[in-house]
C-alpha cells in the first residue's frame, strides 16, 4: 500500500463504486492469484465484507481507498479472494440487514463500522456463532465477541487541550466547536479535553458551538460565536472542517490568529501551512483510514490461529508546526485526509503477529 497515494486511491474507489441498491461495491478475485503453500485452509481465498453506515462522505470514501490497497495486497498473497462494501446510507435496520445477508452468504470475515453501539450487537453475535470472524473499527458495537480496532477518542480530546491550555500560556477564554450535539464519538473526545479544562482555572470555555462537519454551516456557526468572544485566546475544535472554518474566520478579521486544535482535514492543513510564517500555530490529530487496514490484517491473522487482542487501541497521529509539510498536500483537494500509512511492523505488533519492538 502506498503510504502517500491517498487522493489517487480515492478516486479509484469512486469508479467502483455505484451505490445502488444494497449500495454494494465489489472487488472480484483475481484468477491468476498465487497460492500460498503451507497457509491455513481457513487463510485462503477469504470471502471479506464490510459492512458500513455510510460511504458518502470523503472520510469513508478515503477509508475504502486504503481498506481496497490492503485487500489488493492480501488477494495477490491468495489470503482474500473476493471483497464486497455495503453502505447502509445511514439507516441501521438496512445495516442489520446487510449483514445478515452476509450470514447467510457465509463469508469467511465481516469488518463493520457500526451506525449503532447496541443495535448491532445481536446480528454481529449471530455472525461470530456461525464461525464468522466478525472485527469492528472506528464506530464501535458494545458486544464483547467482537474483535475491535479504535483509537482513544478521550487521549484525542485530553491531547489537544493539553496542547491548547499550553499554547495559550494556561489562562484566556476559548471557543469550543464540536459536532451536532450527542454525537457519540464526539462527547468522548469532549470529555477528555473537558478533564484538562478543568485543571487550568485560568482557561474558561466561554461558547460551546455545535455545528454540522461542513464547512459552510460550521463558519457561521463561528462567525457567529467569535462576534460575541472576539477577545478569545485560541479555539478547540473536535473536526477539521469546524478548525478550518475557524481559521478561515479569523484570517479575515484583520489578521489576527489565535492558536487552533484540530484534525488533519486537508483544507485546515493547507491553511495553516500558509499563515505559519504570520506566527499562527496549531495542532492536528486523526482518526486514521488506516483502521481498516489493521482490521482485515486482525481478521486475517485470526484465521490463520494469532492470538488477536479483543481491543487493539490505534496510536494518534500528532500533527504539528515541525512536521505539518509532511501532512498538508497543497495540490490536493480541501476534503481530505493526508495521514502517514502505518508501517507492517507496527500493524503486525498490534494484530498480536509480533511480539518484538515495532518500528514506526
């Protein structure tokens, strides 16, 4: 998989998908694949599904351009031999469905991005009672049969305010922009900067905006909260498009920049790029498309008898001033998310398949 390629595969995924129907994509096998003499029976030829909530946005768009690089990899190896992605379109009792299509259909492995952390419990349970081995990332099922791939949504938020409180010399007012208000994913990554909030008096959240991830309605979302605060010290934002709108409103207040945390959407990377030598400094983290590579990799190694950890915690990326050149793509459109692919060592060391140091 190329570590860099990300707007390259991203389109390739665009043509094989038509969403319709079951808004199913799928990748037929290769027949000239090579054998793998010695490999499990259970190891060859996996028939792989994965079964998401949603591949309309540029995030999952991007995850299924790396999760198509693995797969490519594993069936060139004789490990997988048919891929197929399911969209939900957002709609749970479809995702319940899909999947038990997929029971039905006996694949060998489901990977899911789960739309509920309890409605999917009893058909994913179903999968795993009849020898399916089920792995779940990113959006996590609460089911404990469930192998799953994540990253500490709490490290996330606690990270990125421990940076902010820093930044801003531990006292002055803030703006906190997060996401449609109860959203799951988001409240945990709230919570952990909330608990560093709280140890530096000095630090008050003067507005809490809750705003759609896109950029128009996230900028007047802004607009609004800094014309009531424009005496804030830095904004704490739980998405990239909530910092790049944030950026872009006070790049146009006369140019006075205030620190921003954030994510490694690529509008909010390119913009921060430019306003570096104005002295503007920010922070960034990820929620990795890489997930799902480590998934199937999991799923993979299970079959063929690795002791798989039930919880595999994906390390952050930490994007910053030194090492944003190496992130932001000037060249390449605002809705994405340039992220580093994770090294076969490391991803071997997480899967259980290593047991000495990693590298990367």
């Amino acid at each position: 998989m190329n570590a860099r390629s990300v707007r390259g595969a991203v389109a390739v995924a665009a043509s094989l998908c038509a969403l319709v129907a079951l808004s199913a994509c799928t990748v037929r096998p290769d027949t000239g694949a090579e054998d793998v003499s010695g490999a499990p029976a259970q190891a060859k030829n996996l028939k792989v599904g994965w079964s998401t909530t949603s591949l309309t946005t540029a995030w999952m768009r991007q995850t299924l351009a790396t999760l198509q690089g693995d797969v490519d990899r594993l069936r060139s190896a004789g490990k997988v031999g048919s891929f197929q992605a399911f969209d939900a379109d957002g709609d749970t009792p479809r995702q319940i469905a899909q999947i038990r299509a997929m029971i039905r259909q006996t694949y060998d492995v489901i990977l899911v991005d789960a739309g509920s952390p309890t409605a999917l419990d009893p058909v994913l349970e179903e999968a795993v009672a009849s020898g399916i081995t089920v792995v779940a990332f990113d959006a996590l099922p609460t089911s404990p049969v469930v192998l799953k791939v994540g990253t500490d949504r709490w490290a996330w938020g606690s990270m990125l305010a421990q940076w902010l409180v820093d930044a801003v010399g531990g006292r002055g007012d803030i703006i906190a922009m997060t996401g449609p208000a109860a959203t799951a994913g988001d409240d945990e990554r709230w919570a952990g900067a909330a608990a560093v909030f709280a140890r530096h008096p000095g630090i008050r959240v003067v507005k809490t905006v809750h705003s759609p991830y896109s950029a128009a309605p996230a900028a007047r979302a802004f607009a609004s909260a800094y014309a009531e605060h424009p005496d804030i010290r830095g904004v704490f934002a739980l998405g990239g498009t909530l910092s790049a709108a944030a950026l872009r409103t006070l790049a146009g207040e006369g140019g006075r920049l205030v620190p921003v945390a954030g994510e490694n959407y690529n509008g909010f990377l390119k913009l921060w790029r430019s306003k570096r030598a104005e002295g503007f400094s920010a922070r960034a983290t990820a929620q990795p498309a890489y997930l799902s590579v480590v998934a199937l990799e999991a799923a993979v190694a299970q079959r063929e008898g690795v002791k798989v950890p039930a919880a595999i915690d994906v390390p952050l990326p930490e994007i910053t001033d030194d090492n944003l050149d190496a992130y932001a793509e000037p060249g390449a459109p605002d809705d994405t998310y340039p992220v580093d692919a994770l090294p076969q060592a490391r991803i071997d060391q997480l899967i259980g398949r290593s047991t000495g140091p990693a590298q990367g």
